[in-house]
C-alpha cells in the first residue's frame, strides 16, 4: 500500500507497521499549503505526533531518488522535554526511516556523553535530544547546527514549564537563518506564541483538538473513596480490569515506592518509574513493560509523556492531577492509535467537587462509578476464568499423555476443581474498602446498628461541649443514675448545651423511673444534671431549630466561667465569686507638663536671633546656632548635649 504525498521508502516503512491510513494530524503536514512551511502544531496525545513531523521533514532530508547524502552534520534536529520521549522519538524515527540509511543519534541525559560525543563526530542525519545535553554538546563544540535544514521542537508546552527556555534559546540562535522550523505543542498558551512569533517565518498553524479536550478513545470513569482507602481501591481495580498493562501515576518519589512495594506484595509484577532512578533503571523498567515481564507500572508525572506502549490500556489516577494538562496527558497513554482505553481517577469523597469542577473546566465527560466490590471482581473473574477455558487449543502429544494419566486416576470434576483452585490462587485477593460517599457512609453507619437498638428512646440531659460533656464520664453518671449497664446505651450525640443519648425501648420506663427516684425535687442530681426523656431526635431538632433564635440558657444567657479541667466530669453553673478589684487613685498630671493654651496665632516661635559672625571660641556655648536643615528628635533640643539629625551640607563658607 502506498500513500500519497509520501517519499516510497517512508510509504514502504508506515505499510510494514501496520498503517492502513494516516491519521488527521500526519494529513494535514503533507497538504500543499504546509509543505516547506514553517508549521506550529497542536494535536492531542496519541495522535501520532511523532510520525506527523518525521513525515513533515522528508521533503528536506531526501534527495531525488529518496536517499540521504552521506552522514555528517546534522540535517534535523528534534528536541523532547524527557528523556523517555526522546528515546521514544528517536526509536520511531528509526523504523520509520530504516529504508533511507538514515543515521540517528539520540543525546540525553544519563546517559555516557563521551559516547554521544564519538557518536556525532562519526557523523549523523538525526539527532534527538533533551536540552540541557544538547546545548552541552554545543558548547563544547561536538554539535555542529551549520548544516541543519529541519528542527523540530517536540512538547514544546512542557518544555517551558520545566524551565528549558534559555536552553532552547541558546540552541535556536545557533541554527541557520534558512532552517525549517516545526513546533509541536498540546497546548497553546502565551509562552509558545511568543516563542513561535521570534524565530518562525509566516507559520501555517494546524490544529486538530477538538472542543472536548478529553480522547476519543478513552473512556474516562471516577470512583469515590475514603481516603484510607486509595490503596485498597487500586488493588481491586487492577484486579477487576487485569488490564495487559496498566500505568499508575502518583504525585511524588516517595509515593511512587510505597505503593511499588504493596504491589509487590500482593503479587503483582510492577515496576517502578520516577525521577529517583538512574535512565538505566528507567529504560529497563520500559523494557519490561514491552516484554510482558511486568504488567504493572508506577510512575510519577515524569512518565506523563514518552511512554508509548499499545499493550497500556489502563491508566489510574492514583492521585489528583494538578491540572486538566496533566490530566489529559497522564491519560494520554492509552488509546492511543485508535485503540480503546481506560483513565480511572481515584478521589477522595472530600475532593470530589474540586475534580467535578476540573473535568468540566476540561470539557471531559467522566462517569461517576462505584469503587469495585470483591463481589463484582469474583463474578468478573469467573466470566474470564469460563472464557479462557472454553477457548480451542492445540494438544501437545505430553500434554494429552498427563491428561489421560489424571483422567484414569481422578475424575473430571475433580480435575477442574484443581484447575479452577489453581487459576484463583495465582490472583491477590481483592480488599474490603469503606463506603466512599457521604451518603453510602451514612447508609452503612445504620446498618451497623448494635443488636436490641431497632426500637430506641431518645433521652437528653442539660450538659453539652460547652459544659465539657464526654462520653467518659458521661457513661457512668447514666448507669448510675439509670441502674443500668454501659452495654445498654445506644448511640450518644452530644451538642453546644445538650447531650442526646438512646435507651432500648423495652427499658425505657425502668431506665426513667431509676432516674426520676435520683434526683431531687428539680430533677436534678447532686452534679446539677437533669434527664428527661425527648420527643425528638437530634436530627429532627436541629433541622427544626436551624432558623429558630437563641434558645434559653445558651452561652448568650449563661453568665461567663472559668477555666473547667478537661474531661474530669461537668462543669458548675454557678459563677465563682471575684472580689472587687481596688485601683488606686490615678494622680495629677503636673503642672509643668500641661500644654498651655495659647490662641492660634500666638502658636508660632519667635524668629531665631542671628549671631554676628564672629571666631567660634568666642561665641557663648549655648548660643551655637544649629547646622543646615538639622530637626530636633528624641528629647534633645539646642544647646549643650542637644542631639541633632543632619541635614543637607551646609552652602558656603562656614562662619
């Protein structure tokens, strides 16, 4: 199959991977209006970006017959935020320009740069790099640009957020004036414009993002949980979708190993990807991702771009994103060319109007869904179980041997139990969360009722938080007061100035009669604490005092307290007794201090007397006239020891 518009050995390279036809992104840089232009593009993740622009730069890098002169200075140069996406870009470079002898060589860090160095002295037609290593090699006179006719800024978003402008500015300055210049951005924001407005010429702009910002191909879903419970719900998520290769990503290093580790503990194959790993580690985690080794992947937002793997077709949010940014290129790891997926985020119930808000802001149409139940992996697991036993195999003549010998000495049942018991044991148990939502959680707190208090009574006494209520001391006064056991008292809710408590209806009365025949004829005890018997619950009341006013005997009524010790029972209603305090008489200010009245126009000092000039030593000493411009401050005043602030230099001759 041939495309038009596309040099043979790149239409060749595109139909041996696989391409039935192009994607709207890798179309649009062939239309004629693009070709030679200077393009500024934005495209959504997993559109085929990197094809797009190794297409987009054939016409310059390809002679006449669709070959590549011999190999010295570059001819493209293609900068990547990560080190990941530049390897990444330049295995798909590689393959898709394996019919032209092309030579690439990838600059990044972390890795040998004595190697890179002998790499681009032996000669090169691509180059790949993050920025930092490629203005190293700039500077140090191993990269030469004079020859460049392409260069392609790959995320160029995120490249300025990690701060890689002087990097790219010191690379963009070295190149040709008649370069090409490609710029490929998710986004674009002010930075990127500016950017392309100073060293673009006329660019064609393409833009293949729709209005909803989220992927065609991935169905996003949110589960609520509580927040003790992030790891369990990722455990049962792995274990309902047992997706052939899952991505989690996690805020911080410190996060990515610890959920690592209980992965690992649990049985799954995962590996670990964070800024904390050396790019050996890094490349052989990937590796084992792409060999099936590992089905499971953690991984920081370093991740978020580069990592490009079909098998991923889940990816959990094990953290809030930052931002709708990230969200999209986090999720941005699966469904990618035209394959399906699916991006789970995992919110905690009190952040969940904060993630409502980004998804809308975001335009990404999310379903709200239940945390999976071990009841719902089991049945999910069975169905997987029936389907993967029930497909066709070819027997092996030692396979058929085993099955004939288990045959004659155990029965069929009894060797698909063994089957079935085998395929369980090999899968981690899935975990019991708390119910995740505010409703579920008040549901559950229902059903987890104490036997004997399906039918209770409601009591209330006349003590609340700001008498220092605990259920500690509370307890005994009950039993005590009431003949009763602890085990006997239902739920307690305690309020500003009233506690709430339940009795069992078929003791209520016993439980009122003890009570009433201790207190006295007030109905109060030796502690001064009343119980009565509510008609109300303590929901049913606050509901219907919500817009009632001050209730009689509240703080605003009560007269004010003292410090109560913490915890050692109720406080006293009745006001310590303070004796008056005696003040001393304030005294007289002194005359000598008293500001005079004197009328507004008599308020002003008398001129200074200007002194002849005369030698210094003759002047009287309490007569020396101040400096320049010099303010009295503090309690200093002319004349001996007075103390002066300077003013500006005096013109003139002195006196």
């Amino acid at each position: 199959m041939t495309f038009n518009g596309i040099p043979d050995a790149l239409s060749q390279a595109l139909t041996g991977h696989g391409y039935t036809a192009l994607t709207p992104v890798q179309s649009a840089v062939i239309e004629d209006e693009a070709r030679g232009r200077d393009l500024v593009v934005s495209a959504q993740t997993g559109s085929g970006k990197t094809v797009a622009f190794g297409i987009a730069m054939a016409d310059e890098l390809l002679a006449e017959g669709g070959v590549l002169p011999p190999a010295g200075a570059p001819l493209a140069l293609v900068i990547a935020p990560t080190r990941e996406l530049a390897l990444q870009v330049a295995r798909e470079l590689d393959w898709l320009y394996a019919g032209t002898g092309a030579k690439i060589a990838a600059c990044v860090g972390g890795m040998d740069p004595q190697r890179e160095r002998r790499t681009l002295n032996y000669g090169a037609h691509l180059v790949i790099g993050t920025p930092g290593r490629l203005r190293d090699h700039l500077e140090r006179g191993a990269l030469d640009l004079s020859a460049l006719r392409t260069i392609v800024l790959d995320e160029a978003d995120e490249m300025l957020d990690m701060g890689f402008r002087e990097d790219l500015e010191e690379i963009l300055d070295a190149t040709p004036e008649g370069r090409r210049t490609l710029l490929f951005s998710a986004t674009m924001p002010k930075p990127i414009v500016a950017l392309a407005r100073r060293y673009q010429n006329e660019a064609v702009r393409i833009s293949t993002v729709g209005e909803d910002r989220g992927h065609g191909d991935i169905s996003y879903q949110a589960i609520t949980v509580a927040p003790a419970d992030i790891e369990s719900a990722v455990v049962n998520l792995l274990r309902l979708h047992e997706a052939e290769t899952a991505i989690l990503f996690c805020a911080t290093r410190d996060n990515v190993r610890r959920l690592h580790a209980t992965l690992q503990e649990r049985g799954f194959a995962a590996v670990a990807l964070s800024g904390e790993h050396s790019q050996n580690e890094r490349n052989n985690a990937l590796q084992a991702l792409r060999d099936r080794r590992a089905r499971v992947c953690v991984a920081t937002d370093v991740a978020a771009r580069g990592i490009d793997l079909p098998s991923i077709t889940l990816v959990v949010h094990v953290e809030i994103p930052r931002d709708a940014e990230t969200l999209q290129h986090r999720s941005g790891r699966t469904g990618r060319a035209g394959k399906k997926g699916t991006a789970v985020l995992i919110v905690p119930f009190p952040r969940r109007r904060r993630v409502e808000m980004m998804l809308r802001g975001a335009r990404i149409p999310a379903e709200w869904v239940e945390a999976p139940t071990p009841e719902t992996i089991r049945a999910a697991d069975r169905e997987r179980l029936m389907e993967k036993l029930l497909e066709q195999v070819e027997a092996e003549p030692d396979d058929l041997e085993i099955a004939r010998a288990l045959l004659e000495q155990r029965s069929a049942e009894d060797l698909a139990v063994a089957l079935v018991r085998s395929y369980r044991a090999s899968l981690p148990q899935p975990e019991e969360l708390i119910a995740g939502t505010p409703d579920a959680q008040r549901a559950a707190q229902m059903d987890k009722h104490r036997p004997g208090f399906d039918d209770v009574v409601w009591f209330k006494m006349d003590v609340g938080r700001r008498q220092n209520a605990d259920p500690r001391w509370i307890l005994p006064v009950l039993c005590r007061r009431g003949h009763i056991t602890r085990n006997e008292i239902g739920a307690i809710r305690i309020a500003a100035n009233e506690t709430h408590f339940q009795i069992p209806r078929a003791i209520a009365d016993r439980f009122l009669q003890a009570v009433e025949r201790t207190a006295d004829q007030d109905g109060e005890d030796e502690s001064g604490i009343r119980i009565i018997a509510s008609e109300e619950s303590p929901r049913e009341m606050a509901r219907t005092n919500r817009h009632a006013g001050p209730r009689e005997g509240t703080s605003r009524d009560r007269p004010a307290r003292d410090a109560w010790p913490r915890n050692n029972g109720p406080r006293e209603h009745a006001p310590r007794e303070r004796a008056p305090r005696e003040h001393a008489p304030r005294p007289e200010r002194r005359e000598e201090y008293r500001r005079e009245e004197t009328p507004r126009e008599d308020a002003r000092p008398a001129p200074r007397k200007q002194l002849a000039a005369r030698p210094f030593s003759e002047r009287p000493q309490g007569d020396r006239p101040k400096p320049h411009g010099a303010k009295p401050f503090g309690k200093g005043r002319a004349g001996p020891g007075g103390n002066f602030r300077k003013g500006p230099p005096r013109k003139g001759p002195r006196p």
